[in-house]
C-alpha cells in the first residue's frame, strides 16, 4: 500500500509529487481509503508550497477519471464551453450557449450554483418556471445533441473527486489555492470531452480574485494545464470593478440574457459575451479572425437565431419561457447630490441582492 504520510511530507518539504503518487492518492481519496484528516494535511500542504504545471496536470486528470466522462460520436459538431470564475450580474452563459450552438458548435455545459456574494447559472435558469438542472448524463449528451446547448448541474457520476476534495477544502482553509482550484476547474470543464474551452477570469472588486495580477496566474495555470492535455484553451481577464449589464439577480438576468440575444443587450455584456464566443469559432477553426467570428454571432443575434436557439433549449430541459418569472416590485433610489460613481464594492452588492432575494415572497410577477 502507499505510504499516505510520505506523499504528505514530500509536498509539505516542498518537493514534486510524480505523476503516478498524485494518481494514487486521488484514487484512494475517493475509494474511502485516505481519511479526510490526511487529505486536508496534503491539502495545506499544497496550498503553502504550491504545485508546477506537470503535478496541476496530473491532479487535473486524475481527479477527471474519477468519474464517468462525456463520450461523443466522431463526425458531429465540435463539443466547446465557457468557464468564467464569476461575478455579479454575469449572466454571459445564457446567451453565449445558444449562440454557439447556432454556429456549428455543440455547447455541453456543466454548471453551478452560487459562490460568495456571485449568483449561479443554474439559479438564474432555475427562474424560468419548470426549468430542470438536474439531467442525467445520458440525458445532457442527449439535448446537447439534438438542440446544440445545454445547462446543467454536474451530476453524482461526474468527477466525484472534486465533489469530495472541494467540500474538504472549503472547511480547512484550502480553497484560495491555483493548483487546487485550477484543477478543480479544468476536471470538471475537461469531463465533458471538450475540442475547446475559453475561460474568463474576472478580476475586482466583485470578483474572486480581487487583482489584475492574481486573475492573471489563474488564468495562466488553467491554460497551460488545458494545453497539456491536448484541449486547445484561452482565457481572457475582464474587469468585474462593478456588475456585468444593468440587471443583477436571477428573474431579471434571465430577462436582460433575453434582451442579449434581441440584440438590445447592454455594451459590456455583449463585448464579453461576442469576444468569448469568438475565441473558440477561432479555436475550432471555424473561423480563422476573431473579427469575423463576432460578426458571424452577431447574425445569429439579428437573424432571431440565437433567441429561437435558447427557447428550443428551455423547452428541452422542461421549461416555458412564457410563463411568468418571479421578479420583485423596483423602486427607485435617489442620490442626495449630483456627481458621479467613482467606485463600487461590487461584492457587496451581490451580497445585498443574495439578502433581498432571502427576503423576497414573489407576490409580483412580470
Ligand atoms: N470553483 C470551483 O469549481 N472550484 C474551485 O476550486 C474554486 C471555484
């Protein structure tokens, strides 16, 4: 059997783990034969010494073939997705997917819930009565098929190393740490057999990662680690110094993801959400200019394609976009003086919206 303590030691001193001990432990991690009291040592030990791109690499596969993967047919539509590490008001998922899969590209999307003070994909998409974010992955490989798009949660098959590592790190002070999160990340986004996959890394005052510099070696570390296992990655860094868009909360996200793909979406969530579509019609080739991919989204905006697009995948996954969602009565709020706003706390912001949304019975609809 392994010695569990050598492989903790061996990081806490700071030196490599091979490729064939960090698959070893996640292994026995997972079977239950490593107790989370020597997982959460081995994690410290990571955080504080940190990992190269070769052990992030070799974390990020192992914890990926802890579960069952996505499986597609060769000769279909090249399989892409988005990750962005989130923010307030980023709502770009929504009609990024149905544009994309207006493209000749196929959108399988894993999704999750709420971090902090950021809201989730699937909570916005849970807004739309009847919604469903609970798909098997039978049933996700099925709607991302037939309709080219599809949002939903990770389910119990899927990479449960991370199910169990993050829970872990999230009560041992472990989760601020790039090659922990990176591969947490990328083990998820690679389980759906992707041929491309472009990341956002937010960085602000609403973001996680709350510098330039830091969103910068994030970003960094998740394309390199997609690079080395053959998935052709970018990322871009976009500000999240205030709200993405105009609307913050779920009902009305959904509400401006709809006034996204009538082509009367605000500036900067359109810019986000052309440009990350774009890299990857550039990644697969189907494209060969970023210039040119954003023009061919843009037709799928102007033509009501993209629009049709969503709709098919809301029907698809038991939702009516016709019915009314739950979105609270406004007021306005008015500055006792003339100026301008110079600054945010975005998270702030997030967490106030998280507050009223507890306070909120939706007694309105609109
Ligand atoms: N989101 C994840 O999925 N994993 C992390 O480790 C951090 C953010």
């Amino acid at each position: 059997a392994m010695n569990i303590v050598h492989l903790i030691s061996k990081k806490r001193d700071g030196e490599e783990l091979a490729d064939f001990e960090i698959g070893a432990l996640i292994d026995a991690y997972v079977k239950g034969d490593v107790p989370d009291y020597q997982m959460a040592a081995w994690a410290m030990a990571v955080y504080l010494r940190g990992m190269n791109v070769a052990e992030i690499a070799a974390l990020t596969e192992h914890m990926l073939h802890s579960g069952a993967t996505f499986k597609w047919p060769a000769g279909e539509a090249p399989k892409v997705d988005k990750h962005s590490t989130g923010g307030i008001g980023d709502k770009v998922s929504l009609p990024l997917a149905p544009l994309l899969a207006c493209c000749d590209l196929q959108v399988p999307m894993i999704s999750g819930r709420g971090l902090g003070a950021t809201g989730g994909t699937l909570d916005k998409l849970e807004a739309i009565p009847g919604f469903r974010t609970n798909l098997s992955t039978a049933e996700m490989q099925a709607v991302t098929r037939r309709v080219g798009c599809v949002i939903s949660g990770a389910t119990a098959d899927l990479v449960p190393a991370d199910r169990k590592l993050y829970a872990l790190r999230d009560v041992t002070g472990t989760v601020p740490s790039i090659p922990l999160i990176t591969a947490s990340i990328m083990s998820k986004k690679l389980a759906e057999g992707l041929d491309a996959l472009v990341l956002d890394v937010k960085w602000g005052s609403g973001a996680f990662m709350k510098t330039r510099e830091l969103a910068h070696a994030l970003a960094r570390s998740m394309v390199d680690t997609g690079r080395r296992m053959h998935v052709p990655t970018t990322a871009i860094i976009t500000d999240m110094n205030q709200p993405l868009g105009r609307l913050a909360g779920n009902a009305v996200e959904v509400n401006e993801s709809i006034d996204a793909l009538e082509g009367r979406g605000p500036a900067d969530l359109m810019a986000v959400t052309l440009e990350l579509g774009a890299e990857l019609l550039v990644l697969t080739k189907r494209e060969s200019s970023l210039a040119d991919a954003m023009q061919r989204l843009q037709r799928a905006i102007d033509s009501g394609a993209g629009l049709e697009k969503f709709r098919e995948m809301v029907v698809a996954q038991g939702g009516d976009l016709d019915a009314p969602r739950p979105v609270a009565p406004a007021s306005e709020v008015a500055s006792p003086r003339a100026g301008y706003v110079a600054a945010l706390d975005t998270e702030a912001l997030g967490r106030v919206i998280i507050e009223l949304a507890a306070d909120y019975t939706p007694l309105h609809t609109a």
